[in-house]
C-alpha cells in the first residue's frame, strides 16, 4: 500500500514539476529519497517482495537526473 501511494504522490509531483515550478522539482527529489529509505527500512526490518526493492531503481535515478545542472538551468529559465 506504501509502495503505491507513493507512487501516486510521486506522479502527481513530476506532472506539476514539468510547469517548470521549482518547488515542485523539490519536493519530488524530497519525496523519491523519502520512498527510498523507507522501503529500505521496511525491507529490513518487516520483509518485502523484491519487486519493490527493484522499484526503488528507478526512483533513485530520476532523483539524481533531477539534480543534474542542465535540468537546474531549465527550472531557472534558461529554457525560455
């Protein structure tokens, strides 16, 4: 259920985030390290399928390409 809901919060972030708002590019990065650490923490200590933990792949990515500075210069307008 965790595993959906923020998959959800996180799709509804990325589609805010493509206006170009930078606080929502924020709090997707926040959110995907957020996701992130608590499957990892619920792995351990609970026990989940691998299919999550191989979910969290793809987030990690997205959060590290978020931070890169060519997406930096197109949220500060240099897209324009």
């Amino acid at each position: 259920v965790f595993c959906a809901l923020a998959g959800a919060g996180l799709g509804f972030l990325a589609g805010r985030m493509r206006t170009g708002d930078v606080r929502f590019r924020r709090a997707t990065v926040a959110l995907a390290l957020v996701t992130v650490v608590l499957v990892g923490v619920i792995a351990v200590f609970v026990g989940i399928h691998v299919v999550a933990l191989l979910g969290t792949l793809p987030i990690i990515a997205a959060a590290v390409l978020l931070t890169r500075p060519v997406v930096t210069e197109w949220f500060d307008g240099a897209h324009d």
